[in-house]
C-alpha cells in the first residue's frame, strides 16, 4: 500500500519563527522517558502527525544551526522536550 503525505505551509524561517501544526479538539499525547540512558519518545498517532509537520517545516525551510522549539508533554506547558537543529553540510 502507497500513502502520500501532502503539507502546505507558510514558511516563517525567514522570521526565525515556526507554528505548530495541531488541533484542539484532538487529543495529542506525547512524553519521553529515558530507560537505561536510551531516550524514547512517546506518543499517539495525532501527536506523530504534529511532529511529523513540524519536522517538514523544519527540513523544508531556512533554518539556521541552532534553531530549536519547545514543545511540553501533551502539547502542553509542562515536562518540556526540546529538538534543536544541528549544522548540516551544504
């Protein structure tokens, strides 16, 4: 079976700025543990789908090395997780 995965976006690399990608009416569940120094992240199908966006957003745009976001368990303000963009060679 073929999936395609299809995402418009408004590029705010530019700006420094990325938006999240998420509903509200959909519960979103994610958190990362870390077991025996392995980190494993969490999460259900609606929380992937986001991170999946942000990633695209990410890898498509003109972020600089450096450039990260915070995102808390369930979307939410607490027990935040934060991904950071590395120095890619171009």
């Amino acid at each position: 079976m073929i999936k395609k995965f299809e995402f418009e976006f408004e590029d705010e690399s530019p700006k420094n700025r990325i938006s999240f990608e998420y509903n509200d009416s959909i519960d979103e569940v994610i958190t990362t543990s870390i077991n025996n120094g392995v980190t494993t992240v969490y999460g259900n199908r609606e929380a992937f789908m986001s991170l999946a966006k942000t990633f695209a957003k990410i890898a498509l745009g003109e972020y600089k090395e450096g450039f990260h976001f915070h995102i808390g368990e369930d979307f939410g303000e607490e027990d935040m997780m934060e991904f950071t963009l590395l120095k890619t060679d171009e």
